[in-house]
C-alpha cells in the first residue's frame, strides 16, 4: 500500500523567511507520480507541481522549488522570501500509474506567514 | 475562467433530507471524482467516474451515490445525511487514465452543514 507522510502538521513563520514542507513517501512499485497542492482558506486546491518517480532532476519555479530524492523516499517544497500570501494548507500526494491513478494524500502542513 | 464548477458554494441541509451536489466542468476531462474533506484532514475519495465508467471506494457509504450524465457534468447525492456528513465536497477532473498521471484540477468545493 502506499503512504504520504507530512509530519510537519504546522508551520509559522515571519514573511522573507525561506521555510521547507517535508515530504516522504512509501510505496513498492518503480512507476509513480508524486504531486503537491495548495489549499488556500478559499478551499479549492491549486496543483503546483508533478514529478515522475524517473525523473530526479529538481525544480524551480519562481519562488518555489522542490527536491525530489529517491534514495530518501523524499519530494519536499521550499518556499525562498515568503510571503503573506503563501498561507495555506499543503499537500503532497502520490499516484501510482497502474490502476485507477488515484492520488493519495499526506495529511497536509498548516503554513502560516506573519507580517 | 473558472474550469471546474461547484454548486452551490455552500448547502445546509437538515437531517435525513436528500441533499444533491453539482459539478460542472470546461475542460473536456473523462475522468471526473468526488472527494470529502473533513476540518484538518486529507480529501478522502468518495468515487470516481472515467467516462461513463462508475467506480467506489470500498468505505464509501451506500449513503452517497453519484451520477455523471454526460462528460461536462457530475452529481452527489446523499441519500439520508448524517451529521457526521457535515464537510467539504470537492470535485476534480483530469485527463484520461493509463500513461502519465495528469494532475487533478479541483473544483472549489460545496461546504455541506447538517442540521
């Protein structure tokens, strides 16, 4: 079975602070997706990023980049000189393509960005 | 432009009274789910359509059921809530299964109160 642990439940930080949101993953087959999503109070989740499990290479988008390490089991985000409005809730999920491809979520991280 | 509809944003419902969700969508996507989302939780996946194709989660409640009259559009019905229905109802669509995992583009979500 596979399983997404985000053990950081909450995050505070003060704005221009750079913050990582851990993520590690478990799951026995070779061929996956792993994903993170943004959960502002509006509710609606806003996709961020997909990586494949054969693609190692990390990225950068703007303020954001992410670290993907599969010797670690590990795909963690970080935000460089956050800003108030990056509090949200995060989530990092994963999906394997056998299947019904079904996301399965870690239990996301509270992040709070202070003035 | 919104891709992903919800309706209504919010619902209140008493007590055993059937209560029906909608989703629409402009995206074209063949695959369509239904997620719940309790206060400081994951989204749990209730169902999912691809294509005309229905398909349960095994601890979904014969409580919810669903209905995907055509490619655009995607309901749920709660037969007889309980107040442990109370939640969030989000909607997602993506493309296809089988190859890549698309990435699921999620609706706002329906925030359902039971009383």
């Amino acid at each position: 079975a596979q399983k997404v642990t985000q053990a950081q439940t909450e995050i505070s930080v003060v704005e221009k602070e750079d913050v990582t949101l851990d993520c590690v993953y478990e799951t026995r087959d070779t061929t996956y997706y792993l994903f993170w999503y943004k959960q502002p109070p509006s509710g609606e989740l806003v996709f961020l990023i997909r990586r494949n499990s054969f693609d190692e290479q990390n990225e950068i988008s703007g303020r954001y980049s992410w670290n993907f390490q599969k010797s670690t089991s590990s795909f963690n985000f970080t935000i460089t000189a956050s800003q108030v409005v990056d509090s949200a809730v995060y989530f990092c999920a994963l999906a394997l393509i056998q299947g019904a491809q079904k996301l399965v979520f870690g239990q996301g991280t509270r992040l709070t960005i202070n003035p | 432009d919104a891709m992903v509809i919800q309706n209504p944003r919010y619902q209140v419902t008493q007590f055993g009274k059937p209560v029906t969700l909608s989703c629409s969508q402009t995206l074209n996507h063949n695959v369509m789910y239904w997620y719940q989302q309790k206060s400081s939780q994951a989204p749990k996946l209730l169902f999912h359509y691809y294509d005309k194709d229905f398909n349960n989660e095994a601890d979904t409640p014969d409580n919810f059921q669903s209905r995907r009259p055509n490619t655009s559009f995607c309901f749920l019905d709660i037969r007889s809530p309980g107040l442990g229905d109370a939640a969030m109802y989000l909607c997602a669509t993506s493309r296809g299964v089988g190859g890549p995992v698309n990435e699921q583009y999620f609706g706002p979500g329906t925030r359902l109160t039971v009383t």
